[in-house]
C-alpha cells in the first residue's frame, strides 16, 4: 500500500477520519470519505489510467467531472462489474474495485501501442480507406478491429442491481446547482413555484467550489453555498437532486433525469433504495445552468499522463486537498489559469511556471503570481512535451506571428495544467431546438434563439463573471416562476468578489518544433486520438461539411461526445476553410448528455413485471395437473396435459383420439370477447364483416372474417346475436385489443351516424369447450333447462340456461369439426365449472387437451388460424373462403381491394393442404416449397408451410401451405429442399379428416 | 414526447394516446368506380408535409375517443385539437387542409358523391 503523498496535511471537502482502502488493477491504495476514484488515484500520484483508443498511447486523468476524456473505468466485478465509467465521476467507497480499460496485457506494458509508432499510416479516415477492399475480406477486419478498439467489457451476468422510473410535474426545473443555478432555485422557490434542483455532482455548489479566491454576500463561497442548500432544502415546494444528471431535452418541456441514488455507498447500499432512478420531468419552465466546460489546447503531445484542465487541477487541489504534481507548468490563453497557478503554489508545490500565449494579462493575477515566486512566460507557448507514462519536460518557445521563435527553454515538469477557454454547456438548449450563437470576444458559442420554455444563465449562457452570473441566475429564475404563475419578492442578489479578468486570446493549434503532423501529435479529442493534423487533412480532403468531419475523423464520437474537444476541431476546420467559425456551424447535439445505464431507464419493468401475464380461470388446475404452459399474447394457457411421463407428442396424439371419440374439454377464455350493443350494431356488423348479418336469427351464430382495408385478413371469429340490438363477438386471443381498438375507430371516424356501442368482455366470461361425440351426453348429465336436441338447438346457435347450477351462454359451435359447445359462465365460476365437467365427464373418457392438440384438431378439418396461415399479406380470397366474401353487399371494410389487379393475379400464393409421400414425416412449418429441386439453391421457391403436424386421427402426417396458383395444382408434387434430407409432397385440398363436415353438425 | 389535451380528459402524456394518420382522408362511397390507381390514392398515399399536419389520434389508454389536431411537425407545437368530423378552424389548419393534393384527388370527389372517376370506370 502506497502512501497519499501528493495530499495535503489539510484542506479540502474530505473526512481524513475515514480512510478508504481502494483497488486498481490489483493494487490496493487509501483515499478518503469524499474523494472521487480519480482524486484518490491523484492523491497517490497515479496519473496513468488508461490507454488510447487508436494508438494506445498512455493517457492520464484529465478533468474534474463528467468532461473527462481518457479515465473511463471499468467499475467492479463480477454481475455489478460497469464499463466506461468516469474515474472523475466515480465517488469512492470502502473496498471498491478498478480496473483500466483498453490495454493488453496491462497497463505500463501494452503491445497495441506498436499502433503508436506506425501512426503514420492510422491517418484521418483511416477505417473507411483501408478496411474497405476487397469486401469479402471484411470478416476478418472486423475481428481485429473489434479487438483493438474495445473500450471496456460488456458485464454478461444478470444485473442484480433494482432501478426505479419516477415521474414529476414541475413550475421551473432548474438544472444545474451552481451559483447560477442556486441563484435562480432561490429566486424560483421564494415565490412559491414547485422547483426541482438537479445537479450532476455529489454537492450543490458547481465549480464555485472549486474556488478559495472569492467572497459571496461577504462570506466565503462555501459559506454561502450551505447557506444557499439550506434555505431551499426548508422550502417545501422544493426537490433537490444531487448526484442527479438531466441527460435528455425531449419536445414539451420533458426531461429525462438519471439520479445515482446508491452508486456512491458500494456494498452499504441499504436494500431498500435502488441502484439508480430515472427521472421523467415535465416542468413549465426550465432553467439551464449548465456551467462551462475547459477547453484543452493544442499542442505538441498534448496527451502524456499528466496534463490535465486548468480548473481540474483547481479542484483536486482545494476540493480534496491533492496537489497533482510538484512541478507545475501552466499553459493557458486566459487568466483564469493564474488561478490555478495561486492555489497550486499556496497549498505547496515546489516550483510552479506560468506560460501564456498572450503578452498581456490581468495586472492584478500576474502581480500575486510573482509575488509568490511564480515565473511567468508572456507570449509563449509549450512547443514540445517529454515522458513516457508520465510528462517530465517541456520546452517553451516565443510565439511570434504564425510560428515558433528562436530562443527555446526547456522546464522540468511533472505537471501541465492547460486551459484554453471555456465552452458553455449547451448541450440541453440545443437539444431542446435552441439554436446557438457565436461570441468573439469569449471565443464560444452561446444559447441563442430559444424555442421550448427556457432560458439560460450564468457560464451556460456565456455569462463568466461571478456577480453576473448570480444576478442573471436570479433574473431568469424569478422570470420562469412568473411565466409558470409565480410572483415572488424580489431579494437583493448578494454581491460577489473575485480577481479581475481580461480577455482570452484563442490559439486553436500551438504550434510546435516541426510543421503539424511530423513528429509530434497535437491531439484535439483525447479519447478518439483525433489530432490537428487529422482534422486537416479531412477537411483537404474535402469534408468540410461538419458533420461529415465528425463521422470521418471520428471527433466528438466517443463515450464523451466531445466536450472537451468539439469547438477546436471546428476552430481548425474553420481555419483551414478560411471561415469564421460560425459559418462552420456546429454538430447536433443528441441525448443523453452522459452516457446512461439502461437499467434505470426500465426502472422496475423488467423480468416478470416486463409485460403482465394474464390467467385464465382454470390456471390453477392445470398447474396442479401437470400441464405445459404457452405463452400466448399476454396470455399463459395450457399447451399440453402429459400422463406419467408422456412425451409431448404422445400426450398430443391421446388428446387429439379422445377429442374425435370421446369428450375432449380445454379452456378457451383467451378468445377475446367483445359486447356490442346499438339499434344499428347489425348493420355495423355488415360493414366490418366480409359476410352479411343483417338477417341472422337472434340466437344464432355466424363466423366471420375481417379485413383491413387493403384486403388482407386482420381477425376472424363467431358472432353471435343475443338480441335484436345486442351481439357477441369473438375474436383471436392475441387480436382481441386490436379488434376492439378497430370497431371504436370505424364507429367513431367514419360512421358515427350509427348507433353501436362496444366494451370488453374478455375478462368477464370463462368460456369452457368440450367436444367429442360423447359431448351431448355429458352436457345432458349438468344441463337440464336446454333443449339439446338438433331441432331445438342446432349447430351454430347459441342457448342461455344453467349448466353444473351456474348460469351459463351454450354456444353450439365448433373450432376442431366435432360435435360441440363452449360453455360460458362468469369468469369466477369457471374453475368450478371445470372441475364438475371433469368429475362428470370421467366416465365419458373425458379428456383435457391443450393448445397444440387444439392446433392439429382443427387443421384436421381445415380450419385456418389467423397469424398462422396469414402474415398481413394474405387477402381473403387466397384462403379459398370465397364463400364467406358476399358478393351481393354494396361495400365491407376491405372488399374495394379484393379486386385489385395484383389480389386477382393467377399465380398469388393460396391456401392447399400438403401430404408428405412418407406418412410419418412432419414438415417444419416455415418451410419453403419448391417445384423443381435442383442440388444447391437458388432454387424458385413457389410458396411455403404454414402449419404441419402429426395427426394421430389421420395416422399421417398433415400440413397447411401458401403456393402460388395452389388449388390449380392439385395432385401435383413438389419438394421441401431441406437440407440433406428434401421432402415430397403431394398437394391436396386442405382438409383431411371428415371432409363432409359431419360430425360437428351430428 | 408531447403533451396532449384530450377534449374529454384533459392533458395527459403522449404514452396514453395511439396515432392515427392523416386526418380527412375521406373513404369513397363507391369505390367500384375508382381505377386500381385512383382507390390507391386513398389506400396507400398519405401526405407527409414538414411544417402544419393535420392528424387523428385516439386516447386509447383513457376515453378511448377519437379526435383531430393540427400539429407542426418540425416543431411538434400543437396548434389546435377539434371533434371529428369537423374541420380546423386556425388559419394554419385551414392553410393545411387546402394545400393537401388529396383535395384533387378522384377519391376524394367519389367520397363527396361528386364528380365521377376521370378514368373511367374502375379495375
């Protein structure tokens, strides 16, 4: 264990009363209570985290917070293990486990780093130029760049971890706990609005609290911070969301918010809380306080482990008391970074430089710097780096105009904290539609025109100075409360002080020793390895639209999506075009703002609660009685009942006997049931049904078959009439919905002259069949208020009385061609009524079948199933059921598009049946048919099975098909070209048990 | 994701509620008199403008009722919600209804029991 020797003896925001042990790649380290992973690391002088994407160059921590380019982490082990995380962003706890990403074997030696040296031939564009012939070759590329540009690893175990959706309502969502974004809450939640607070970090406060050099209201800046917390953390109407990142800027004002509820406790996470909960805010108004993000500059090997942001090591120096390195070169174009320099040389670092481009800077920030014994360079620039895992020179030169002057010094460095500006965070105005605006004189690019409620404030909206950001924070705060209803007191915004700034002066590229792409690598996005000379050469190369510079460069596309990166590789673009930067444009800005954890974005809906599991009445004896299940829709519903040990198609085959020569019984109340009522529910009826209705008897039934309106069949089912103005409407199991859905749409878009009413009542009936010749008989035995004789209550009718002492609707219909009913009674009785038809029905033979034996029963006798013999492109006429399309009605849903020219076309595919030449042998259904089987495809596949199975009442096998000009091939055989082992067949019509139709009305 | 006023249940996310096409396509009254390519006009072709669009959608998870809106699809503003059966009365709305090429189209005069097919008698 090694000691914290880059941390200080006092200072920060941590608890050194609770020290932490720690892991990366396998060695253990200390940190504290409120240390980040990468602040611990920093605390203990490692800088090397990773390893670049490209050319697995050593990369060190550069930022503070979710702009971190190069120290993504993978996270723990095993099920909780998490790729790609930000080390800046990952706050530690006792016993956490991380590892670097992208190298191999490890970290200090890594054989991709060969990459590094042939660099020269890994130029801008370099996938699309290379790996492009011979195509068949593609393969093999693939392998190996899938293996080289890995960044972490995809955790394949289970995630064990709970995640929560909440939704929220709000007056103003302020996003953004800065001063800005304090400033506007306060202002917002004084008058009264509902406000949510939400902020990235793990405190409220921004990078104010990264500063010790100003005053808020005469307090220091942590002062007013917690006295800022806590006023609003008293305000009832108030939420405040740390840890919590808003990630996505949708239409309407909806916001996608991900909180890290338990991330930061590991192991001591209390059960009770979720990993992580996504947020789902609507608010009237939204503030933006973004912040601003540091830009890097552009110089000669920019990249070494340990050159990071200006204002990161600011604040691992007063936020964590760690002070990176001993000898400190700042770099900057600003006078912000003389900040850094102070409080880099206040809390201890032996020698520190300062290097900046201009020749001119803040008297005030220069005059403390040299009183502290800090060595300025004006107009200078770094124009080479030196190190390995670790930068340990640099050498400075006079910047003249357009070059490097003579005079070079070389400093002993092992620090290089850089700044090149500032970048307002737009992401969520732009987002939200905003367009953005370019400002010379901060080198950025602003929130402009607004289009969704909002409004940006304080380094968001380009707005740096302190005081200024506070007031305009308080402005667009109280304004959004007021357009969202609210009118508050106006409270005098508190004055702040701070050091006195000038401007910055851009220098996009550096430059170095030798012209830009020799030698040195001027890096702009650090976790793509894009440099300078890339984004060059890809716009000579004549991408000068941005968006295609991004895709080709690959700039901006990484797991950081460019925040540090994206405005100097447009400055660059720019310069080379000879544009203003403006006339560029920029990308799109596309949610999330960091990545996000799927996890929390399905919240609780996963596993069982992805989608409900519907139950039919008799579940529970079918449990108890072995049943296989099928998922069917939503529903479970008994597939097959096997007896001691019986193979399923054994099972099958004894249920399929039993139903053709005894009583065969199953649970139908999947079908979905409609209850239509209305003087002109008939008539509606005719309109949707291919057949007529007007003139069927009140108690009969009538199957019908439904269109869509371009003539293809969408559902069918029996109908029938309970009254003059009232029927029940059967549909498919998994239609059911989308039945329903298309009777509400046709009544109430295009006929709402009629009269007709629909509901529901799937839920509301069980509905038990039995069939079988002995059907009657056992129904006799329960039944004694019905008429079961043919005369009284022929086939296709429909009988209320009392069946097992329950009130009951007898439906005389039948989906497998033999004698038989569906017995419906309210749904809570439907497990009694199946148990006394069991008890009863025992010495009958009777027998449970389930969905399968159901499926062979009814392609026995040709009946076709909705989903299995249609696809969405078979029109009713391809099913053979012209009987069923009337001919003499003026119009139906669908019957314009019957006689279309290509639905009359001779050789569509149309229903027949097949039989196999060997009985015994099942086609897979699915499979194609070809007339001509020739050695190896292609071959003319004329059409395919839609259902095929064993029948054990045909003692044959039996299948369904689609073939085009089928029923003008009977008795024609073709082949089923599977491999190894083709299939011949013969086509039939597709009924092979009981053609007459006999038995079901005997 | 929009924010949608249902007319019977007031505002309520989008996640309650099914699209459901263009709005005023009138379905003809005889389409035995449409050819092939005029009854296509109506079956298959739907305008799809960038800017003001006039659409149905039903409130499938609530009232279940139908309704319009005149919604801008650049934007996803809302500009007006109205019965069916009715037409848009914002001047966006009218402007959208009168710009649609199904206005001309045979289907439409076939729906409106106006004049007959151009191309004779049908398929």
């Amino acid at each position: 264990m090694s000691t914290q020797r880059n941390r200080r003896a006092e200072g920060g925001r941590i608890d050194r009363e609770r020290p932490f042990r720690f892991t990366f790649d396998g060695n253990t380290f200390t940190g504290y209570s409120g240390d980040t992973l990468a602040s611990a690391l920093l605390a203990n002088d490692i800088h090397l985290v990773g390893r670049s994407f490209k050319y697995h160059r050593p990369r060190g921590i550069v930022g503070l917070g979710s702009e971190e380019p190069n120290a993504i982490i993978q996270l723990g082990v095993g099920d909780r293990g998490e790729p790609n995380i930000r080390a800046t962003q990952i706050e530690l706890y006792d016993g956490l486990v991380a590892e670097s990403q992208n190298r191999w074997p490890s970290l200090d030696a890594d054989v991709g780093a060969i990459n590094s040296a042939l660099s020269r031939f890994f130029p801008a564009g370099f996938y699309y130029k290379t790996f492009m012939w011979p195509a068949s070759w593609w393969e093999k590329y693939e392998h190996f760049i899938r293996h080289a540009a890995g960044l972490g690893k995809a955790v394949s175990e289970r995630d064990p971890d709970r995640y929560e959706k909440r939704h929220a309502h709000c007056d103003v969502l302020v996003v953004g706990g800065g001063p800005a974004g304090l400033a506007a809450a306060l202002a917002a939640g004084r008058s009264g609005a509902r406000v949510i607070l939400a902020d990235e970090q793990a405190s409220f406060g921004g990078a104010l609290q990264s500063e010790n050099d100003v005053r808020v209201g005469g307090e220091t800046s942590q002062a007013w911070i917690e006295a800022a917390v806590a006023e609003l953390a008293a305000m009832p109407e108030v939420t405040l969301l740390p840890r919590t990142t808003v990630a996505d800027y949708h239409d309407h004002n909806y916001l996608l918010a991900f909180e890290r509820v338990t991330d930061h406790l590991g192991p001591d996470a209390p059960a009770h809380l979720p990993r992580q909960r996504s947020w789902r805010i609507r608010a009237k108004q939204v503030v933006l306080a973004t912040g601003a993000i540091e830009r890097p500059l552009v110089f000669a090997d920019n990249d070494r482990p340990g050159v990071m942001l200006s204002s990161a090591v600011r604040g691992y120096v007063t936020r964590y008391g760690v002070v990176p390195g001993d000898k400190i070169v700042v770099f900057t174009n600003n006078d912000d970074a003389y900040r850094t320099a102070i409080s880099a040389k206040d809390a201890g670092a032996a020698f520190v430089t300062i290097v900046d481009v201009r020749a001119e800077a803040a008297a005030g920030l220069v005059a403390a710097a040299r009183d502290r014994g800090i060595v300025v360079y004006p107009a200078h620039g770094i124009v080479a780096t030196r190190g390995g895992r670790r930068v340990k020179e640099v050498s400075l030169a006079p910047l003249t105009e357009g070059g490097v002057g003579t005079g070079r010094i070389d400093v002993d460095c092992d620090l290089i904290a850089m700044s090149g500006g500032w970048t307002p965070t737009v992401h969520l105005h732009s987002q939200s539609r905003g367009k953005l605006t370019w400002r010379d004189d901060i080198a950025a690019f602003v929130p402009g025109l607004v289009v969704q409620a909002e409004a940006s404030a304080g380094m968001a909206n380009g707005t740096f100075a302190l005081s200024d950001g506070l007031a305009e924070g308080d402005k667009v705060g109280r304004e959004a409360a007021a357009a969202a209803g609210f009118n508050g007191v106006e409270v005098a915004v508190p004055a702040a002080e701070e050091p006195a700034q000038t401007t910055i002066q851009p220098l996009w590229v550096v430059p170095g020793l030798k012209p830009l792409g020799r030698g040195a690598k001027h890096f702009v996005d650090f976790q793509n390895d894009v440099t300078a000379a890339d984004v060059q050469l890809a716009a000579r190369e004549g991408y000068i639209s941005v968006e295609h510079l991004k895709r080709y460069t690959t700039t901006g596309m990484g797991t950081d999506q460019g925040k540090t990166s994206n405005i100097a590789a447009l400055a660059i673009l720019a310069d080379v075009l000879g544009a203003p930067i403006p006339g560029v444009g920029t990308t799109t800005f596309r949610p999330p703002y960091t990545p996000s954890t799927i996890g929390a974005y399905g919240g609780r809906d996963v596993g069982a609660l992805f989608d409900p599991t519907r139950l039919t009445p008799t579940d529970p004896w079918a449990r108890s009685n072995g049943a296989k299940f099928e998922h069917v829709s939503q529903w479970m519903r008994a597939w097959y009942f096997p007896k001691d040990g019986e193979k399923m198609a054994d099972a099958v085959n004894r249920e399929c006997l039993a139903a053709r020569n005894a009583v065969g019984i199953m649970d139908a109340s999947t079908l979905g049931k409609i209850d239509i009522q209305g003087a002109d529910a008939a008539e509606f009826l005719n309109r949707i049904y291919t057949n007529a209705w007007l003139k069927l008897g009140v108690g009969r039934c009538r199957y019908g078959l439904m269109l869509k309106e371009d003539g293809m069949v969408m559902d069918d089912g029996v109908t029938t009439r309970i009254a003059e103005n009232h029927f029940h409407m059967t549909t498919t199991t998994g239609g059911a919905a989308r039945v329903l859905d298309w009777l509400e749409e046709w009544s109430q878009t295009e006929w709402p002259e009629l009269d007709v009413r629909f509901a529901s009542v799937t839920e509301q009936w069980a509905v038990v069949s039995i069939c079988g010749p002995k059907s009657r008989e056992l129904l006799a035995e329960l039944c004694d208020d019905i008429d079961l004789s043919d005369d009284a209550f022929p086939f296709m009718s429909m009988r209320e009385g009392t069946v097992a002492g329950l009130n009951a609707r007898v439906f005389r219909i039948s989906f497998t061609g033999e004698h038989a009913y569906e017995i419906n009674v309210p749904a809570r009785y439907g497990l009694a009524l199946w148990e006394t038809l069991m008890e009863t029905g025992e010495p009958y033979g009777i027998t449970p079948y389930g969905t399968e034996a159901m499926h062979v029963l009814r392609a026995e006798v040709g009946f076709i199933i909705v989903g299995q013999e249609t696809d969405g492109t078979v029109a009713a006429t391809d099913l053979e059921m012209d009987w069923i399309i009337s001919k003499k009605k003026p119009d139906f849903v669908g019957k314009r598009s019957l006689v279309r020219e290509d639905l009359v076309k001779p050789d569509r595919k149309r229903l027949v049946g097949l039989l196999t030449e060997k009985p015994e042998e099942v086609i897979p259904e699915g499979a194609q048919i070809v007339a001509e089987l020739k050695p190896a495809p292609p071959m003319t596949m004329i059409g395919h099975v839609t259902s095929s199975y064993y029948s054990a009442n045909c003692e044959r096998s039996i299948a369904m098909a689609l073939v085009k000009g089928g029923p003008d091939r009977m008795g024609e055989t073709v082949t089923i070209p599977l491999e190894g082992h083709p299939i011949r067949a013969t086509i039939v019509e597709p009924k092979f048990y009981d053609p007459s139709g006999s038995k079901k009305d005997g | 994701m929009l924010m949608i006023r249902c007319p019977w249940c007031g505002e309520r996310e989008e996640t309650e509620f099914h699209y459901g096409g263009e709005a005023h396509k009138l379905r003809p009254l005889n389409a035995d008199a449409l050819s092939d390519r005029e009854w296509s006009e109506y079956l298959f072709l739907n305008h799809n403008p960038k800017g003001v669009y006039l659409e149905r959608w039903s409130h499938a998870r609530g009232c279940r009722r139908w309704f319009n809106m005149v919604r801008d699809t650049v934007t996803s503003e809302i500009i007006e919600i109205y019965p069916m059966g009715s037409l848009p009365s914002s001047p966006e709305g009218k402007a959208a209804y009168e710009s649609n090429w199904r206005r001309q189209t045979a289907a439409e005069a076939n729906a409106k029991g106006e004049a007959a097919s151009s191309e004779g008698d049908g398929a």
